[in-house]
C-alpha cells in the first residue's frame, strides 16, 4: 500500500451495451440485453435499464426475457465495436500515465504517480479523474466511465464499483478502513459464495468484521493461502504492482456458483458466457490460442483441468465454448460442481482457422497426460462450405446497396430485418429482405466521431426478439 493515493482503476459501464446505445440510436434509453440470443444463451452484458427489471450478467437469456419489458434489444455481441472503443480509452489512459495495465476489455489500471507531474492531492486526484472520465464520453461517443483512486489496487478496484454508472471515488490516504469497513465481505476478491457462507456461519457478515478475526481462526477456517490473503486485504494491506506491457502466457475465466451445479444444460450455457470472454479478451490483446482448457472444481474442493490442443489458433468464442463443451461432456458432474473456468493457452498473435472447418468436423484421439489433463490431437478435416443465405445474428453491421448502412433488427422464416441508423443519424426506418437478397451486405462497425451523411425519420419503436 502506498503513501499517496495513486492508483487508478477505470471501468467502462455496462461496456457492451452502452456500445450498442450508441451505435444504435433507437436503443438509447431502453433496456438492451448482450449475449447468446439462442435458446440457451447467457446474458454477457445487460444494460442499466435492463437492470432495473433484474436482469444480470451470466443470467440465461430465457430468464432475462421472461424478466424485461416488450421492446427490449437482445442483441448478439460485436466484438470489433467494443475492441475498438476499448483502444480508443486505452490510449486516453496512456497520455495520462506511462503505466497501464489493461486487465480486460473494459478496465484498467494505470499509476499516476509514474507520471510525475500530476497533483496527488484529494482535491487534485478529483479535478484530474473528473477531466479523464469526461476526456472518455467524448471520444467514445457517450460511452461513461467509472474511476477508483486510492493507495492500492484493491482500493482503487472497489473504489470504481461503489457509485456506478459514472461514478467517482477517491480514497485519501488513512480512509481506506472508513471505505471498506461498512461493506459486505463479497466486496473483497476471493470471497465467493462458499467463503461468505463460512463466515455467515461465524457472524462475520461486513469487512470490518473479518478485520476482527484472529489471524489463526482464519487460517484454521481457509488454509495458510487463502487465510492469509483474507486477513491481509480486510486491513487494507495490498503491495500488487501495476504491470504494464507483459507477455500474455494465458487467457482465462471462470465463475464460482452460489449452489453446487449438477444440470449439464446450465453448466453448458455457463461455459457459453465464459468463453464470450475469454474470446473477447483475446480479441482486445490481438491474440489467438491452440489450446482450449476446462477446469472444474467439486463440491468437495477437487479440482481437474481437461483440454484439448488444436492445430490451427482461434479467437472465436463460438469455438471456444464447442470445444469447452467436449471436454465437460466426458465429466461426471453428478456429485455437483462448485467451480467452472474456460482457459486458452498456446497463444499466437495472429488467427489462421481453417476456411470451412468446424469443430463439429475435428477427428480426434485422446490419452491421459498428467494429473487430470487429457490431451486431444486434431487431425485436418476435409470439408465443403455449405450452400445458403448467411445466418444474420441480432445486432449485426450491414449496409445495403441502396438504403445505406443500418444493423441486423431481426431474422426468421427467409427473411431478415434491418432498421437503417447510425450513431450520428436520428432513428431510422425498418426495411425488410429476403434473407440471400444480393443488395445487402455485412460492414464494418459505423464511426461515431463521423458526421452523418444523411438524416432519416424516425420509426415506430417495436420490440427487438
């Protein structure tokens, strides 16, 4: 923990949707869901207005469906929008800071001490965190920021958290135990649901209340590690450096559930939601991976990892999570499972998926190797593309030859709807195509700094399923 409060942490709110709004004019202001459109799809990013019905990150999309109003936008991610305004906030953050540490598409930290030449003061930290997150809606076209300033990392993390969206918090130092005191024990990293069920048991419901635990309980209740970080971070005790360029060896993530999961069909929609990030944080750091990893952990704490190694890198989620999914079916969940994580590894920077090949068309041959890891050799599979319409996905960038650039409202029974709108223009009209019409193409996301080309009228607001 430092003397001067001069960590930073920056996260974007509600990133995916708030790029959609954006780009999507007749969204703004209404509930709008990000995720797996599907049957068994899993909410990436919901909107605040959509929150406001309950909806949530890592909730099946069914659920969010049942929960929010007629009109809600439940749109497929685009990945190239939200990498592209991440870099756009990536390089804000640069001038203000030799020192960033992007930990994912949406959030950061960055040293303001490394500068050397910013006012370190509470009131100084404020003026300076106010510019950046204003310097931020501006050159993302609306999308708000949250910023944390204290004397550590963990500081500056919750910091970020306590007033979004567009929120500000600066710890001066000495009032980092006035911060975190009052807060329930889920605020601190590494207390999932198994850890803040055991202190319930122990009346430790806030984290001044584990700040009052011996240090021995701890360790006789969690073990030397994970006792001994707990005691630390309840005192605010937290020396993690900012770690800037560094060489990504990995790329992973994983959840820890509330009630041990048994249901294959719930785990498989959770491996959907992990993979969506994971193959987003790959895209964001320009990489791909080989090798796709599964890890589990039981009810009883044991834990395994299974993977399969491809022949050809990939950064697409889709992939990702078919793979993921073929290792879980080989796993007995029966006895329930507590933890589920999707990891890359053998990264590349660069994609060379085969042109026709799907998961779907790998032949593969497994053998035990290691503890618990299982590895899998991809042979290349000999394929033809499949002839028929292209299958257009909620929320897609299209333009057509003649009504201009617009996004993909809604697909079904040969035909595919589009609502011709940008960023910049007013609410656009909704045009309807046969789903192989030649005139209609996909694009690239729109420029929101460009002025628009032309204005169109608005049209009737219907519900986007």
């Amino acid at each position: 923990m430092r003397q001067e409060a001069s960590i930073a942490h920056v996260d974007l709110d509600a990133m995916f949707a708030a790029v959609e709004q954006r780009d999507k004019v007749s969204l703004r202001g209404r509930p709008v869901i990000v995720g797996g459109v599907a049957g068994r799809g899993v909410v990436s990013t919901a909107s605040y207005e959509a929150r406001a019905y309950g909806a949530r990150s890592a909730m099946p999309t069914a659920e969010a469906r049942r929960r929010c109003p007629s009109g809600t936008a439940f749109l497929s991610p685009r990945f190239a929008a939200y990498r592209k305004t991440s870099q756009v906030v990536m390089a804000l953050l640069a001038e203000v800071s030799p020192l960033v540490e992007q930990v994912s598409i949406d959030e950061a930290y960055f040293d303001l001490a490394a500068a050397g030449r910013h006012d370190l003061s509470p009131d100084g930290l404020t003026a300076l965190a106010t510019r950046i997150k204003a310097d931020i809606a501006a050159a993302t076209g609306g999308v708000t920021a949250s910023i944390g300033v204290g004397t550590s990392k963990l500081i500056a993390k919750i910091g970020s958290d306590l007033n979004k969206p567009d929120g500000l918090t600066v710890v001066a130092p000495g009032q980092e135990q006035e911060l975190l005191y009052p807060l329930p024990v889920t605020r601190l990293p590494g207390v999932g649901p198994a850890t803040a069920e055991r202190l319930r048991r122990a009346g430790v419901h806030t984290i001044g209340g584990l700040a009052q635990v011996a240090r021995a309980d701890l360790l006789d209740w969690f073990g030397q590690a994970h006792g001994t970080g707990l005691y630390k971070l309840a005192r605010a005790d937290d020396d993690r450096t900012i770690v800037g360029e560094r060489e990504a060896k990995s790329v992973s993530a994983e959840e820890t559930f509330d009630v041990d999961l048994t249901d294959k069909t719930r785990l498989n929609t959770e491996i959907d939601l992990l993979a969506t990030r994971v193959g987003g944080r790959l895209r964001t750091g320009g990489l791909s991976a080989r090798t796709v990893t599964i890890k589990v952990r039981f009810y009883d704490f044991t834990t395994i990892t299974r993977s399969i190694t491809r022949a050809q890198p990939t950064d697409d989620p889709r992939l990702i999570a078919q793979l993921a999914r073929r290792l879980l079916a080989d796993v007995d969940t029966s006895a329930g499972i507590r933890l589920l994580g999707v990891g890359t590894t053998t990264l590349a920077d660069f994609v060379q998926d085969d042109l026709f090949g799907t998961v779907d068309a790998v032949e593969a041959t497994s053998r035990p190797d290691g503890a618990g890891q299982v590895e899998v050799t991809e042979h290349p599979a000999i394929a033809t593309p499949v002839a028929g319409p292209p299958a257009w996905r909620p929320g897609q960038d299209v333009r057509h030859d003649e009504h201009g650039p617009g996004w993909v409202w809604g697909s079904g029974r040969g035909r595919v709807t589009v609502r011709f709108e940008g960023p910049t223009t007013s609410p656009g009209p909704v045009r309807t195509f046969p789903v192989d019409d030649p005139a209609l193409h996909l694009t690239d996301p729109p420029d929101w700094t460009a002025p628009a080309s032309q204005v169109v009228r608005p049209a009737t607001d219907q519900a986007l399923h």
